[in-house]
C-alpha cells in the first residue's frame, strides 16, 4: 500500500495541476498483483473459522472471457479458458473472504467449463465462492468493439450495463494472476475521496501516440486490473456510456491498446 501512494504522489508531483486535477477522478494504486507467475503457498488465513468470513464483505470479480476464431495463441479461446481458470483459483486461495465472480461470455459452454473446473476444488474454497454467467452485450451499432482489442476484451467499458445490481467491482483481465489476497486490493475502495470512482495501476508504455490534449502524462494505467464503483459511475455528468462511446468513435485513429486507450482518454480529458 505504501509503494501505491508514493507512486500516486509521484504521478501527481509530476503533473501540471489541471491535469493532476483530472488524474484525482483516478486513484492510481500499483499493486504487486499484477505478476506473470503463481506462487502457491498455503493462505495465511486457513485457520480462521468460517464464522469470521461472514462479517467480511464478499468481493465481486468480473472476468471477460470471451470464444474467439483466431488461431493465433495470444487471441485464442483456449488460453483465455486456461488463464481464467488460474485467475480464479489463486483467487480463490489466497482469499478468506466470499467471492462472488461475474463471469462475462459469449459463450455458455466456457462458462460451464470454467465452473465444472472448480468442482474438484475442495469444499473450504468451493463454499467461499460463487460464479455468474453474463451475457456479453454492446451497444446497437457498436458491435464492432468485440474485436477493438482482444476478443470482447471493450467489454469492461460497459460494466454498468452487464451488472446493473453492484455497487462496486473489480474487473480483472484473465492473465492476471494474485499473489496476494484480493481483498488487500478491494481496500483500496477505502481511501477514493468523494470524486474519485476508479483505481488502476501504473503502466510505464509510451504513451505519445494518444493526442497531448487527452493524454495524461508520458505514463497511462493498465486497464488490467481495476477498482470500480459503479454507483458512483452511474452518477457521472454526461454518461459514462455516452462519454466512452464518444471517445471511441472520435479518437478512433489512435486507439492501438483499445478499451485500454479509450479508458485512459476518458480519464485525462477535461
Ligand atoms: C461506492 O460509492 C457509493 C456512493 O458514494 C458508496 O456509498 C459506496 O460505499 C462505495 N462503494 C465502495 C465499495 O467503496
Ligand atoms: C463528442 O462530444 C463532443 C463534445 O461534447 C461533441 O462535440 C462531438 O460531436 C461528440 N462526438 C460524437 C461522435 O458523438
């Protein structure tokens, strides 16, 4: 936690103030999360009884986990089947909370497959988690985004639609991988001030491709991992929908990441 606000006081030292007023719509918080491999250790929590897991909050994690064409690895359904599948099992693991997955598709068998894998699980992990198919869904006329970037991977641009119950998410790219309890993250939702909606962590790209106006520093975020609280997103002046559509069809020349640049556009704007 501590890396995470001397990183975000370093991005706002960095800014003009206009702009660091623009970022504060945005907690940047890096979080050791974000790794490449799991290490499986025991949960430090084992031992805790399940009487204390019921005072906790439950998590709510989206996934997007989408059937695709394409023959190449980095696009294919299987390795986003196979990623997702680790992606909810170190969750699982490592959490002593509830979590409740969203699980995003347009296919129902992937998300049989996904839940069939976790019947092997052992009962402790299977009764703290629970799994949700939405349909995948865009808007009339924009169904084109499905392929912006990874299959359907746009999807967490209209979150509000696919969950209109929550409150609050954490949306979680399938190739995410926790080393740490996921709830160490969800506490961050503690400290957004008033304005402050969503939380992403650092991402050191190049950005100088996205035009300097909707830019908001050298450095972006990484859209593949984010806190968002959707109550507060529903409340945003002009809509957020409106507002990503918007960028989407304006900026369209310059999105080469996808949702990923129309995200970081939508918070550097004015
Ligand atoms: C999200 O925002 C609403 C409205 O401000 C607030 O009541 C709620 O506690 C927030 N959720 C989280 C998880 O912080
Ligand atoms: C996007 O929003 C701007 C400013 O509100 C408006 O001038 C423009 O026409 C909109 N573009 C599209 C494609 O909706």
């Amino acid at each position: 936690m501590r890396v995470a606000k001397d990183i975000l006081r370093s991005v706002q030292q960095g800014l003009s103030s206009r702009r660091a007023e623009a970022l504060l719509r945005l907690v940047v918080a890096a979080s050791a999360l974000l790794l490449l491999t799991v290490y499986l250790q025991r949960p430090l929590y084992a031992s805790e009884s399940s009487k204390d897991l019921e005072i906790l909050d439950e998590l709510k994690i989206m996934l997007v986990v989408c059937s695709s064409d394409s023959k190449t690895l980095v696009d294919s359904t299987d390795r986003q089947v196979q990623q997702a599948k680790v992606s909810i099992k170190a969750a699982i693991f490592l959490s002593r909370r509830r979590i409740s997955f969203y699980i995003v598709s347009d296919s129902q068998a992937i998300f049989n497959e996904l839940v069939f894998s976790t019947k092997v699980w052992p009962t402790a992990y299977r009764e703290r988690s629970s799994f949700q198919f939405v349909a995948s869904w865009y808007p009339p006329g924009h169904e084109d985004m499905r392929g912006l970037f990874r299959p359907c991977s746009s999807q967490r641009l209209f979150l509000l639609r696919l969950l209109p119950e929550e409150s609050a998410v954490l949306y979680m790219d399938s190739d995410v991988i926790f080393l740490r309890p996921p709830e160490e993250l969800w506490q961050i939702f503690s400290e957004f001030g008033e304005r402050q909606f969503a939380a992403a962590a650092l991402d050191k790209r190049d950005y100088n491709y996205i035009p300097e106006e909707v830019r908001m520093t050298d450095m972006g975020f990484n859209a593949g991992l984010l806190l968002m609280n959707l109550t507060r997103m529903r409340q945003f002046p002009g809509g957020w929908e409106d507002q990503v559509l918007n960028i989407t069809v304006t900026y369209s020349d310059y999105l080469k990441f996808g949702d990923q640049d129309i995200l970081n556009i939508f918070f550097a704007k004015d």
